[in-house]
C-alpha cells in the first residue's frame, strides 16, 4: 500500500505542475515581515478570465469545531467566472468578518495547473464542501464524510466540475493532489490509503518487526546460555 502511494505521487508529480495563485499561507520571506494577502478580496485576473469569490454571510453562528478558537457563521460562498455563477453556492464557516485570504484557509484555496503532456495551463478552485470536526463525534466517520470540489477553468473561458468524497477519492488522483495541496482537508489524506501518514517511512513495517523479532531472538538466545551456565555451575 506504501508502495502504491509512493508510485502515484510519483506519477501525478510526473505529470503536473502545480502552483499557488494566492498566498494564503502569508508565508513571508525570512527576515522579513509577513505581509498579509488579499487576492480574494477583489477579482481575480487569469488567462482573461476574471474569478470572483463572493461570500454572504447567513448571520446563524456555526457549530463550534474542536480546534475552534473564535466564533464563526456560517456562509454561502458563490463562485463567479467571467461574471456568471460557476456552479451552486457552497457553504462554509467563516469569521463574520474576513480580513485577509488565509481567513479562508481549509475552505477555499486557488491552484495553477500546468498539464506537462497537453502542454495545458489550468486554474484549479478547490473548496472543502463539509463542515469542521465537531467535540464529541467520531473521528473515524468524520473522515469518511470528507467531500470536496475543483472548479477547473480553462484559458479558452471553459469551466468543468468534478465533485468527490474521501470513500472515493482513488478515482479523482489529480483532484486529491489538489487537496492537499491546498490545504482543504480536516486530515492527511493519501490518494487510495492514508498508510504514509500513519508509518514513519516505507521501510517501517519490514524494519520494525523484524527489529523486534531479532532482538526477541538474540535475548531468548543468552537468557538460554545463562541459564545452562548456571545449571551446569550448580552441578560441579
């Protein structure tokens, strides 16, 4: 399993290029001050085409999440391109206030694509379409319930969707790569099995018992020579 998710990182890394449009990480040059980005703010200029993120805030307070530190509401947040809506209105849980991009981090995040083969450049809007943990529910079925969309937008004005869940995530390779690109998930996710966040390393489950194994070997073996030093001593 570690293997296979070696070899399609590999195979999607082969085949793509993938860039952030915005930097919603406000992650600053060292030694110097970081400065605060807000590209959502106002229309988005890409190939000619102009993406707009539009938020409506419901005024109802959203559930409060485990790792929730302040209050959120609950939002609708529309996708326009080139002036039309994209797709249907997706919700999210934002501060009712919004001052910068990385406010949106973990709902919303904008990726460029390069296709190496097609020789195809993309814009990529990747949006988390389920709510945050919740204290008290299951961490397990929380995961499962994970579902995400990409609106991909082409240079010729084209926009397609492609809407998945974490059950079947294996059949979406480049949109899970999105995903975690972008930071748009509640949890490390792999592209059919998280076992490479879960290990340390591809060598760990041959290294660790079979480690264990020698070792446990090694002490029966002079647990063994002690013991008939001993019973050889008690006779003489």
């Amino acid at each position: 399993m570690m293997l296979r998710e070696s070899f399609l990182e590999s195979y999607i890394n082969t085949k793509y290029v993938i860039e952030p449009v915005i930097n919603i990480r406000n992650e600053g040059q060292i030694g110097k001050p970081v400065q605060s980005s807000h590209d959502l703010a106002s229309p988005i200029n890409w190939e000619n085409n102009i993406i707009e993120v539009l938020t409506k805030d419901s005024g109802v307070e959203a559930p409060k999440g485990v790792l929730a530190k302040e209050v959120k509401h609950i939002m609708s947040i529309s996708i326009m391109v080139n002036g039309k809506e994209a797709s249907f209105p997706t919700e999210a849980w934002l501060k009712p206030n919004i001052t910068k991009d990385s406010d949106y981090l973990s709902w919303l995040n904008i990726l460029k694509i390069y296709d190496k083969k097609k020789n195809k450049n993309q814009l990529a809007i990747i949006q988390r379409l389920t709510g945050d943990w919740k204290k008290g529910e299951n961490i397990e079925e929380n995961m499962q319930a994970q579902k995400w969309r990409v609106l991909y937008v082409e240079s010729d004005k084209q926009v397609s969707e492609e809407i998945f869940s974490y059950i079947d995530r294996g059949d979406h390779l480049l949109g899970v790569k999105l995903v975690q690109l972008s930071s748009q998930s509640n949890s490390f996710i792999g592209f059919k099995s998280d076992i490479s966040y879960l290990l340390p390393n591809i060598l760990f489950p041959i290294v660790y018992p079979t480690g264990i194994f020698s070792v446990g070997v090694i002490l029966l073996i002079i647990g063994s020579i002690r013991f008939f030093v001993a019973r050889k001593a008690e006779n003489l």
